[in-house]
C-alpha cells in the first residue's frame, strides 16, 4: 500500500494601486494631446517598470458636454497605467495599478507636478492574491 503526502506552499503577492483625483489643473494641459501621451509613455521607466505597449491616448466627447476628455492608459509589465481628464471640470482621475512595489510619494508629487494640480486626494491599496499550490508525493 502507497502512503501520500500533500506539500502546500502558499505565496502571497502584494499588488500596490495608487488612485489619484486631481482638482484645479490649468485646462490646456488637461486638453493636451501630447502631454499625456509623453506622461504616458515616459513615466513607466521613471518608476522603473517596463512598458509593453505603446500608450493610447482617446478623445471622450459624451451626452453632457462637460464630460469630455482624453483618455489614456499604457500597458506595463507589471500592470497599467491609465488617465482620464475632465478640462471643463478642471479633473483629472490618474491609476497605477503594478505588482511591483514604487514610491507613493514621489508618483504622487510627479502627477501633481505633470498636470499642475492644485489638490490631489489618493487612496493606496494593497491587493492580494493568494495561491494555494498542492504537489502530491509519494512516499514508498
């Protein structure tokens, strides 16, 4: 008769998500085509990520006019980058959503610094994913 033992190893990952609200921007750089696409495209290697795609950057015109904006993310290898801008309502929204740890400051004071906001509000979360791995060994 086989005797068999179950090895689990459980692993955790901590994945770190910076959500930005940024109030009283100057309206020219939220309409700014090309500052987001740059911010979009330079800022993974600043946090030391890695893109893997090249940045998206959409023009957003819907039912309220003063919903417009531009829409922006960049696929990294650790996760995404995305914008959402709001220039009649002088908003902008800003998440870094990655499995690799980065300064929380420093990518805050950075966005402040890009979009020249006047206020910020954050939120930071550590989402978790746990895995259970089971090997089945025999044991004569």
């Amino acid at each position: 008769m086989a005797t068999y033992f179950i090895l689990l190893c459980i692993w955790k990952v901590y994945l770190m998500h910076l959500a930005i609200d940024g109030y009283g921007s100057d309206v020219e750089k939220l309409k700014d085509r090309s500052l987001l696409y740059e911010f979009l495209d330079s800022y993974p290697s600043a946090l030391g990520m890695t893109k893997i795609t090249e940045p998206k950057v959409l023009t957003y015109a819907g039912k309220v006019p003063e919903d417009w904006g531009l829409s922006g993310f960049v696929i990294i290898a650790e996760s995404h980058i995305s914008v959402h801008t709001f220039p009649d309502r002088l908003y902008i929204n800003v998440d870094i959503f990655s499995c690799k740890q980065f300064d929380v400051g420093k990518a805050l004071e950075d966005v402040r610094r890009v979009f020249a906001l006047k206020e910020v509000k954050q939120w930071t979360m550590e989402r978790g994913v746990d895995a259970l791995l089971a090997q089945t060994v025999r044991v004569p």
